[in-house]
C-alpha cells in the first residue's frame, strides 16, 4: 500500500504542504529528511531532466525547498499524519 508523502513548511499557518508529493512509501522517509538537511544542495541541483524515480521526487523536494529557504520543514502524508525524522536518516557527519 502506498502512503503518498509531502513536504510541509512549518512556518506557515496552517503548515502548508507541497502541491507534489515527494516519495509514495514510508521507506522514502530516510531520503526525504536527506533532502530536508541538505535543502540548498538539492535546490542547486533542482532539474526538470529526471532520470530515475529518485531524481523525480528529488526534483519535488528541491521545488519546495528552493520555495522556503529557511522554514521549519516536515513531512506530512496523504492522511495528515506528520512523520518525524527516523534515526536512519542521520548523516555521518552530525554529531
Ligand atoms: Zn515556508
């Protein structure tokens, strides 16, 4: 079964959510909060030419993150559940 994920700027009120989703699954959380971390690498890297399903989503997540530089991010999915960041997704190099 497929949960569709979206990025959610916190900073609004109510938290706005991405007009695409960013991953359809709940194993796409770890690469979401990935995205959400490196925000303004993925929106230097934003691009229309996708070549893989990843790069799809990221593509999403970058039009998002580009839109709100400095917001307080979240993921919210399709039921309005919001996903906290799961441990997984710790980068090696925080502390
Ligand atoms: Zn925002």
């Amino acid at each position: 079964m497929s949960t569709y994920m979206y990025l959610t700027c916190m900073d609004h009120d109510p938290p706005l959510l991405a007009d695409d989703e960013s991953g359809q699954h709940h194993y796409d959380l770890p690469r979401i909060w990935r995205e959400i971390e490196n925000r303004e690498e993925v929106a230097n890297r934003m691009h229309d030419n996708w070549t893989n399903i990843e790069e799809y989503f990221e593509s999403r997540s970058a039009k998002f993150l580009a839109a709100h530089p400095r917001c307080d991010i979240g993921v919210t999915d399709e039921y309005g559940v919001r996903h906290p960041k799961p441990s997984t997704a710790t980068t090696p190099n925080s502390p």
